[in-house]
C-alpha cells in the first residue's frame, strides 16, 4: 500500500504541472510528461512490493522520450496472489493534449465488485505497447486468464 505521505508529496508536484498543462499548451504537458518516471520512482521506494516500470527512447540531443508505463501496487498482488481467474485487459485512447492509451487489467473480487489489478500508460495505440502490457501483466498473475478485445492480437500472445 502507499505511504499517506507519499501520496501527498506527488499531488503536491501533480497538480502544478496538469494546471500548466492547460495554461501553456503542449510545450508544457511535454515537460510534464519528462518527469512521469521520477513520479514513479517516488510512488516504487514508498510500495517496494509492487510493480512499476517506465519505458524510454533515448532521443538524439539527449533527452528521452516517454513510451509507456505499468502499474500494479502491491495491494493487488497481495489480494489476488492465488487468483487464477478470468481478468479482461482493454484499452482507452485519452483524448486532448495527452493523446496517449490508457490500458487497464480488471477482474472481479468476492463481492462481485470490479477490481482494477495493474493499469498502463503508452504513448501510441499498437499492438506492441498492449503485448507490452499483457507481458508485465502476466508477470504479476501468472496464473490468470486473460480476455483481449483486440483482434489479431491473441495470435501473437
């Protein structure tokens, strides 16, 4: 579970930077964008039993690129450790300056309740980034079954 105060210290930094994001355009979410892994480094040393990877290109002048990212908080693993039943993984297109795909792993609990186990971040919609997904996915829950609305894709999972 996340530390309390960890939470805190990232919306403290989040908000600033989604503000500007819609003040100064692209520019400015793309600095926001630039930062996403050391949020996610801050978000792994407070939930050291979880699951967060955040993948980059290098670009020419230096800089690195955002690709994708996965996140599966260890509350997950620990609830669903022996879960070896059917999970969906979908994808959503996040509209606006962002223009990236939201991926997300959902089961339900005991109570029938929808349960969110990992969600993912991509900056392009292809079947790479899902496969990418579905790979940390399956990492997580080895023993789960899982339901793709892609076509084609099953074949080269």
């Amino acid at each position: 579970m996340v530390k309390e105060d960890a939470v805190i210290d990232l919306m403290k930094y989040q908000a600033p930077g989604i503000i500007s994001a819609k003040i100064g355009g692209v520019e400015q979410h793309l600095a926001h964008f630039r930062i996403i892994w050391s949020y996610m480094r801050e978000v792994a040393k407070a939930d050291i039993d979880g699951h967060y990877t955040v993948e980059v290109a290098p670009l020419p002048d230096g800089e690195e690129q955002f690709l994708r990212l996965f996140c599966c908080p260890s509350g997950c693993t620990r609830t669903f450790q022996t879960f070896d039943g059917l999970s969906s993984v979908d994808a959503a297109h996040l509209k606006g300056v962002a223009q990236s795909q939201l991926f997300t792993m959902a089961t339900n609990d005991a109570n029938r309740e929808l349960s969110i186990l990992a969600f993912g971040l991509s900056s392009s919609e292809d079947a790479i980034s899902l496969h990418w997904f579905v790979r940390h996915c399956l990492e997580c829950f080895p023993s789960v079954s899982l339901l793709l609305e892609r076509k084609g894709l099953n074949a080269s999972l």
